[in-house]
C-alpha cells in the first residue's frame, strides 16, 4: 500500500477516471436493482399461482377445507384439519426439544467452550443442516422409531407414568407424531444454534464486565447480561428453525405415519400439509383434487407467512424496547 | 443454593469503611508482555488518587487487578501481590465475586444494561438474594441519590435506562456501583466521552463520594487529575515513575519524565 498524492496524476487524466466510475456506478445500480427486484417478483409469482390455482376449491369448500376432517377423494370431500393440526403440533414439539438444546450448546460454544474446540464441534452443528432430508428419513425408520417403540415410548408412558395424560397414552406403533417431532427438532437445532451463538459472541464485552464488575458469577453474567442482551437474535434464530420445521416433507412423511387424524396423543400417528400434497399430487387426478391440494399449499404458505412476520414483530418489539 | 451465598455478603450490610489498598512488588504479563513492573503503592482510605501517563503506560492494567477483571483474559500471570485492608486479593479463601461486591468499578464507556433504571441499580442486590420491593426501593433511591440522579429520574425509574443522555447513564452506572455498597470504587475514565457539563458533574459527585469510600480514577485528563484527585501517581511504561499528593506531582515533579509528562512534551 504506497499512497500516491492525489494531485500527483495530470489533471485530464483525473477528470478521465472520474467519468468511468461514473459509468460504472451506473451499471452497477441497474444491476444490483434487477437482482433486488426478481426475488419479490418471484414471491408474487408463486403466491398468485398457488392462489389461482388453488381457487375453485377455496370456492367450493370454503373454510371446511380447514375445519373438515373428513378426506375423501372419491366423494370430493376435502378437509385438510388433520393435516394442518399435525403440521402445528409436530413444529411445536420439535420447538419444545430444540430450543433448549440448540440454545444450550450456543450458550456453551460462545462462553464455555475452550478455543480450540469452538470451530469444531461448531462446524459439526452446522453440518446437521447439511444432511438431506431423506438420509434424516431413513434414519427415523431404522434408528429413530425403533428405538422409540422399544424404549422411549414405554419409558414415558409407563416408567414415568404420563400415559395418564391424554399426551402420552395408547400403543407405540413407532411411526407418530413423537417421531417427526424429533426429526424436525433434529433438523430445526442447528439454525436455530448458529444464529444464537452468532448473536451471543457479538453482545458486547462491555455488557459481560458491567455483571462481573457488580459481583455476577459467570452464570448470573451469562443469564443476567449476555442471554437478555442477544434476546431478539434468538428469538429471530427459533423463528427460522420453526419456518424450517413448519415446511418439511420428506423425512416427516417417512416417519410420521400419514394417517389424517386428530388425535392428543403424540404416539398415534398423524399427518401434516406438506407430507399430504407430497403423497396425493401425483395421483391427483380430477380437478377438484388438484385445486384442493393447492388449497392446502396456500394455508401453508400463509402459515408461514404468519410466523415470519411473528417472528419480525417480536424482533422489533424488543429492539424498540432497547431503543427507548 | 445457600452454599453459594454464604461465601457472599450479608443481605443487609451496612456500608464498609473506606478500603486501603495496598501494592508490593506488583508485576503483570499478559502472555509474555509485561503490563507492569514492580509497582509498589499505598491507596489511603477516603482519598482520591489518580492514575496518569500515556497510553498503554499500564494504568488501566493496574485498575483492572485491583477487582480481579483481568482474570477473563487467557495468559495472563502475575508476580508480587496486591491487598484490599490488609489482604491478599490472590488469596485462595478469598472468593472473587464478593471482592467485586466490595469493589465497585465505572467503564469510560458507560454500559448500563438494556433494562430499566430501577432494574440496573437494583442488579446488584438482587444477585445477593434481596427479593422484598420495599428493601429493593430502598436501595435503589439511596444509591440514586449519592449518584446524584435522584431528582432527574425519580418519575421514571421504569423507562429504559437506556433513554438517559450519555452523562446520566453514566450516574445509573455509578449508582449501580454504589448499590453493592462498596469501599473501593474503581473509576476507568469516567468522563472521557463526555460533555464538559456532565464531566463537571461526575468529579463534583467524586469530591462527594470520597468522603464514604476510596475512590482510584483513571484519566488521560490532566486537569481533571489536578482538580479531582488527593495523590496522583505517574505511570510511564509499566512502571510507577511518581506517586505523591496531587499538588506536589503537579507543581514540583521530583522526575524528570514527571514533568516532561504534565507540561505536555510528550503522551
């Protein structure tokens, strides 16, 4: 880096470079706007296919393809409760285990963890997002329900006697709603745990002095001034996980059973909005069929819709709180 | 539970008296950078020394030892000793998150937390276990007012302390400091990012506070040293080039490095 004077350059020569970048600029701009403008031309794009298409059934069925749990192609009843419930429940559940989880080894990653092992055992986190849904699938059928037929399932239900609650009681089947909740948590964990440990190493040094200072143990630190400091970051963190858990289809239609029924036990197998569009699309033949299944496309879209703009209301309401 | 709690101060202490800390051969490496080289100094009891030189001269360093804070940082090693009334603050009995209880300390960078300002000033109690709100306001309004804040904030102890202007969170800061009640406080140029008026301010509440407690104050601020501070100690390269009362050091330095520093000719 030697530094040249600025007005060591002849004078038209300067003038001349002033110009070019001018242009430069110029395309640059253009470009970058067309780039910033496809992505929500896309997201109209698709909304306003899946909704036209989507559009004989919102009319003919109305909201009873929400409300109906009654599924019956040949009888062109359309009620796609099962699926939606099953939807809502197997994301919570894998909340419910993910969050803790992830939220954990962020918490240890970023104040616990020696150098050394920090980019490691990071990286291996990141690589669960990495790993095809279908491969997380297969070992939910050959790993994951067995073993929670043979052993979880009893434990729970009967070693810790909650098969008195409606959540944990009637037989292990296997496939169930239990099974996808843990592979989503599985899958849900390491966006949730990247974007936590990101926002934990970024709270200030200032703020883990200001605890310490007072006379904080490293704990009371780390729960008083570092977890609160990064609160909205992770909260935007689960969002992403649930948005991930909320549309997967693969591996859940491998291990959640596909039957469409509600039920409050988590071992009774059940269904979900993506694993039902995945199972019938190709076999959809009359039009209404179709359309019923774009319906529930457009109920999943709006879902998700919903929790992102949950997800960016809670954001701001707790970067507005910091901010007054 | 009560395990961890015994080792800490009784609930409702009463305020300490005024702490004296001592330096022996005092000597600081982070990895293999030595930070300070045999420093030896008394900090009398209800008195106000400043600490100067140039950047990097180990100041800071030094104020940092005095409540342990240094001990985040990987590397670190230490020689000789250092003592808060008589004892040994690398005792192994002596835990160091009630020292940091009994020594308070104020960043140059105010940082209050993003909570309200009744919550910041009650941090510290409530980590010692207080729970009863009249016993918290209590607390809160007595170590508002020696910051001198009361009468600014009183009606809005709920809002965020973080709406405050720069001088008046740096005063939560210091409030939040008096709370534990200590006998040392530690003030890590204080006013260095602020305006002349909440600068006045915050070396009038030092002349107030000294009285209660010791007070050690780092500054690149020379007049601020002059005007605030009873003993000025001198620190060029890691060591302890002068120490003595504040008008001697800046009237007639015993050092030549003293003078040069005062006058201005170099730092």
């Amino acid at each position: 880096m030697t530094a040249i004077p600025a007005d060591s350059a002849p004078k038209d020569r300067r003038r001349l470079a002033v110009h070019r970048v001018e242009i430069g600029d110029r395309i640059y701009e253009i470009l970058t706007t067309a780039c910033a403008l496809v992505v929500p031309a896309l997201v109209t794009a698709i909304a306003i296919a899946i909704f036209a298409a989507a559009w004989p059934a919102l009319t003919k069925l109305s909201a009873s393809i929400i409300t109906s749990s009654d599924w019956d192609v040949g009888a062109g009843r359309f009620g796609a409760a099962p699926a939606l419930f099953g939807t809502i429940v197997s994301s919570a559940v894998a909340l419910v285990i993910a969050t803790p989880l992830a939220i954990g080894v962020a918490i240890f990653l970023s104040e616990f963890s020696p150098r050394w092992l920090r980019q490691p055992v990071g990286f291996l986190v990141d690589l669960l997002a990495a790993v095809p849904s279908v491969v997380y699938g297969l070992w939910g059928i050959f790993v994951l329900i067995p073993m929670l037929r043979e052993h979880v399932m009893p434990f729970l239900r009967d070693t810790l006697h909650l098969g008195a609650t409606p959540f944990f009681s009637g037989a292990a089947y296997g496939p169930s709603m239990l099974a996808a909740g843990v592979i989503l948590a599985i899958m849900a964990l390491p966006y949730i745990s990247a974007v936590s440990r990101e926002v934990l190493l970024a709270v200030p040094r200032s703020q883990r002095e200001a605890a310490l200072a007072l006379g904080a143990t490293r704990w009371e630190m780390i729960r008083d001034a570092v977890v609160p400091y990064a609160k909205s970051g992770i909260i935007g963190g689960i969002m992403l996980g649930l948005g991930r858990a909320l549309g997967e289809t693969m591996a859940v239609t491998m291990v959640i059973g596909n039957r469409p029924e509600i039920s409050a036990s988590l071992f009774a197998p059940g269904y979900t909005m993506a694993s039902l569009i995945a199972n019938e699309f190709s076999e959809a033949t009359s039009d209404l069929h179709l359309s019923a299944l774009m319906a529930v496309g457009a109920v999943l879209f709006i879902i998700t819709l919903i929790v992102n703009a949950i997800a960016r209301w809670l954001v701001w309401q707790v970067s507005r709180e910091r901010a007054i | 539970m009560t395990a961890t709690l015994e080792h800490r101060l009784p609930k409702s202490r009463q305020a300490l008296q005024p702490g004296t800390i001592e330096a022996r051969d005092f000597s600081f490496w982070y990895g293999k950078k030595q930070a300070l080289n045999n420093i030896s100094l008394i900090v009398p009891p209800s008195s106000v020394t400043a600490l100067i030189g140039p950047s990097g001269c180990g100041k800071s360093t030094f104020l940092r030892s005095i409540n342990r804070l240094n001990d985040l940082i990987p590397g670190i090693r230490h020689e000789g000793d250092l003592s808060l009334d008589g004892q040994s603050i690398f005792d192994k009995d002596l835990d160091v998150v009630a020292l940091r209880q009994r020594v308070g300390m104020v960043f140059q960078r105010w940082n209050p937390f993003p909570k309200s300002i009744y919550d910041n000033v009650a941090y510290g109690a409530r980590i010692n276990g207080v729970t009863r709100s009249s016993e918290l306001d209590e607390v809160v309004e007595r170590s508002l007012r020696r910051a001198a804040l009361w009468d600014e904030v009183k009606d809005r102890l709920r809002t965020s302390a973080l709406g405050l202007s720069g001088g008046q969170q740096q005063r939560v800061c210091i409030a939040r400091a008096l709370a534990n009640q200590p006998e040392v406080l530690l003030l890590d140029e204080p006013a260095s990012a602020l305006d002349p008026g909440s600068t006045q301010k915050i070396e009038e509440l030092v002349y107030e506070l000294k009285r209660e407690l010791t007070i050690v104050i780092v500054t690149h601020n020379l007049q601020q040293a002059a005007r605030a501070s009873d003993h000025t100690a001198f620190f060029f390269s890691g060591q302890l080039v002068e120490l003595g009362p504040t008008d001697q050091i800046f009237t007639r330095p015993r050092e030549e490095r003293t003078d040069a520093y005062i006058t201005g000719r170099f730092g």
